[in-house]
C-alpha cells in the first residue's frame, strides 16, 4: 500500500505538469519536492493523513494548478522551451504561504505550547 505523502506528492504534480504548458525538467520538480516531501509527509503519514487528504487534498492539487499555471508564466517570461529549476522556484516563491494547507501555522503551534506552560 503507497504511503498517503506518496499519493498526495503525485496527484499535486500530475496537476503541476497539466496547467503547465511546457514541458518541465524532472530535476526541477524533484528539487522542489525534495524540500516539500517531509512535510507532506508530516502531516498525511499517520493515522489522521486520509482524512487531512479528503478533507484539503482538492486544495493542494489546486495549489499544484497555480504553481503550474505560474511556472509556465515565468518559463514564458524567461522565454524558455522547458520549465526548469529557477522558473518553478520563481512560481513557489508566489504560492509559499498557501501551500501549508492541513499544516498548522508556526504560530499556532506556538500558541499552543504557551498554554501549556
């Protein structure tokens, strides 16, 4: 049985590669979810995963579709035939903060050790 990190990873690129309209270098997707893996990882490898997946996954795949989306921009802007590392890095740099979806925020963890203190 695939672990729920691995399946989520693949749907979010599938939807990568189809709002792209260019080609994109494998090495760029691998280096950018080499950084994201042990989060999605965190958040979907245990027993709450499936239900975070169904419960956020459709806005992951979207967050997927505009990385895409803006890679392809960024690619045209570079003028570019293939999408490639500075170009997805350009487009992830523009949906950072959205990409935490199921992941509580730095400062809600925060909070919540201070309550505990």
């Amino acid at each position: 049985m695939s672990k729920m990190s691995d399946v989520a990873i693949g749907e979010c690129i599938s939807e990568l590669r189809a709002a792209c309209r260019r080609p994109i270098e494998q090495s760029g997707i691998d280096d950018l979810f080499a950084q994201l893996r042990p989060n999605f990882q965190n958040i979907l490898d245990n027993a709450e995963g499936p239900s975070r997946w169904a419960d956020h996954g459709w806005r992951m795949r979207e967050n997927g579709r505009h990385l895409g989306a803006l890679a392809d921009f960024f690619g045209y802007r570079s003028d570019v035939e293939v999408v490639g590392v500075r170009e997805l890095t350009e487009a992830f740099a523009m949906v950072r903060d959205a990409c935490r979806v199921g992941a509580e925020s730095p400062s809600a963890t925060a909070d919540r050790e201070q309550e505990r203190l």
